[in-house]
C-alpha cells in the first residue's frame, strides 16, 4: 500500500502524519528522520489495526502542488 504522508518543518524538527491512518504521527531532527520514522509508524499502526480486528483503511489521500502568485 501507498500513503501519502504529510512532511511539516517546525522551528527545530519535523513533523509528519498520515491524512488516511488518523493518528499516525511522527517527528524527528531531521527530514530524513522523520521519513524513517513515518514509515515504522506506519507498519506499527497497521499492525495494530489487524491485531485489534479493525479494517485498514484504503490509502485515498493525494497530494497536489499548487502555484500561486505571493
């Protein structure tokens, strides 16, 4: 399955989530960490999901980039 997961520089870290695994969130010093990170919390979360009996969400997020004049 692919996810699209949701990348946010703070002042000192990263952050990242997952529009479609509510909850599955992440953060780390770097970019490169927290994509790491994401994708552990990701199969952790699935994981969960399967020991609990619930069904895995069907990725259906998509990310667009969008120009505009600033």
């Amino acid at each position: 399955m692919r996810y699209a997961v949701v990348i946010e520089k703070g002042e000192s870290s990263y952050g990242a989530y997952v529009p479609d695994l509510p909850g599955c969130v992440a953060a780390g010093d770097t970019k490169e960490e927290v994509i790491t990170l994401i994708q552990e919390a990701i199969e952790f979360h699935i994981e969960g999901l399967k020991e609990d009996g619930l069904p895995i969400p069907d990725p259906s997020s998509t990310v667009e980039f969008i120009d505009v004049a600033a």
